[in-house]
C-alpha cells in the first residue's frame, strides 16, 4: 500500500546486499530474469507500487512466472497499514495519493486496497507497519531476509591526520594527540603505528591504556544500540597530528579487540597503500 513504508523497507534492503529496483514495468521482468539466471545479480528485490498502474494488470502473470523458475527463491512481501495511519503519513509528507492526486485520500486508498486485494492474498510475508517504528520496520525486513550467519553490522576504524582534515564520513571521532609522539624520535620519524617499535612505544604509556579503557567501555556499550538502532555500519575515527603513528597503532589495536564480536574493517586513511581490511 502507498504510504506503509516502502521507502524505509528498500534501504533496509540494500544495506542486505539486495540489488532494488523501483517501480519496474512487469513486462520488463523476463528482462531482469535473463540478468539474475546469467549470474550478474543473485539477490534482487522488484518495488511494485500503483505509480505504475497501468502495467499492474501484467503483474500476476509476471509474479506466476517468477515461481515457475526452479532455480530462483521467490518471496512476496506486502507492507500494508490502517487507513487511518496512511492517511496520516499522507497529510504528514504534504503528498497526494497516485490513485487520488485531485481527491479525497481515503477514496485512492480503499480503490488501492480493492486493486492490491489479489497481490496480498498471494504474498508470503506481510507486515503492517500501522504502530511501527522505521527502526522496528528496519528490524521485521532484517528478521525476515538475513541469513543467521550473514553479518551486515560492521564497524570501521580508521587512522587519519589532522593535518589534512577530519573524515568527513566519520561517525565518532577521537583527538589522540595527547599522547607521546614518537615523531620525534629521529629513528622511529619514518615508521608507521604498524612496526613493532612504534606500537610499543604508543603502549607503554599509562595515558594510553587509561585512554584504551575507558575507549573499549564506551565502544562495548555504543556498538549494540548502533546495531539495534539499524545502522549497518559505524565509522570510527582516531586522529593524530600526522596520522603516521599513534592513530595507526590505536587502530590496529582497537580493530583487533572488537574482530572478536564485530565484523570489523580497518583503514590508515594517510597510508592507503598500507592499509588493511580485516
């Protein structure tokens, strides 16, 4: 139904490695068929609304033909809401309906329900989103396509310099300039926070591993509510003058402190060439 939620249920998808096309034509499906079974694509989600009603009438052949292919695993999911909810999101987005753009809304809606009455009958999920939340609805769509041993929270640490700017992607930023630099020790200057003697040094300090802790108590309470609150992904960013040394070592360490419960990548934004996934 137009207004229960289609647009939050598409981001959900993506960020679930589906590849979502809205609004296409059913007589273009053989098309996408040919495209799915050559194996460019192996998880797509079609978004079918009434903005594209005069090619709805192709829709049940299109859906029949969908389950005729043994090869594919097809699901329909029909997101649907209360009238008078809809209603309300309508007024709320200063929107009109597609079946009542000049009209009275509860008119295009109960039209709607009549047109879409076949389609639900046929669909295998269906989630009313009348009393939902986007983060609970975000929640139904990762509950319903999320395989158990797929992890699509990740969290990112990177190492950057001030020098140059703050990541203007990041999600949390810590200044680790407070601590000892080893820049200033003529044979560590050409170094990076990813050979063993800068590492150490970084360590060995009670500022560090006062910093470390208080850092791992706040992560290890942050990440769950990110991961509860639907974000598939957090940035964290640790900055030092150059981005050579302390951010670097910081990284590494925290990158593989958090691998043990996260899916986790990690990154030395001033030397890419030497940067890491994990």
């Amino acid at each position: 139904m137009s207004g229960a939620g289609k647009t939050v249920t598409v981001q959900s998808l993506e960020d679930l490695g589906f590849f979502c096309i809205d609004n296409l034509p059913p007589a273009l499906i053989p098309k996408l068929l040919d495209l799915v079974e050559g194996g460019s694509m192996n998880r797509v989600a079609l978004v079918m609304d009434l903005r594209g009603r005069e090619f709805f009438e192709q829709v049940f052949s299109s859906v029949s033909m969908l389950g005729d292919k043994p090869n594919l695993h097809t699901h329909i999911l029909f997101l649907d809401a209360e009238d008078s909810k809809l209603v309300q999101r309508f007024k709320e987005t200063r929107r009109s309906h597609p079946l009542a753009p000049a009209g009275p809304l509860l008119e295009g809606i109960k039209e709607e329900r009549q047109i879409l009455d076949e389609i639900k009958g046929r669909a295998r999920h269906h989630i009313d989103t009348t009393t939902l939340t986007p983060r609970e609805l975000r929640a139904e769509i990762n509950k319903l396509f999320t395989a158990p041993e797929e992890l699509t929270f990740n969290v990112h640490f990177m190492s950057f310099g001030f020098k140059r700017g703050v990541p203007i992607d990041a999600d949390l930023v810590f200044d680790v300039r407070f601590l000892p630099n080893p820049h200033y020790i003529e044979r560590m200057r050409p170094l990076t926070g990813m050979d063993s003697d800068v590492a150490e040094y970084v360590m060995k300090w009670a500022d560090t591993k006062e910093f470390l802790a208080k850092l791992e108590d706040m992560l290890t309470f942050l990440l769950p509510l990110y991961k509860q609150e639907g974000k598939s992904q957090v940035i964290i960013a640790i900055g030092c003058t150059g981005g050579n040394h302390r951010s670097v070592t910081l990284v590494e360490h925290l990158a593989d402190v958090y691998s043990k419960h996260y899916l986790v990548y990690k990154s030395h934004r001033e030397h890419k060439d030497r940067g890491e996934t994990s």
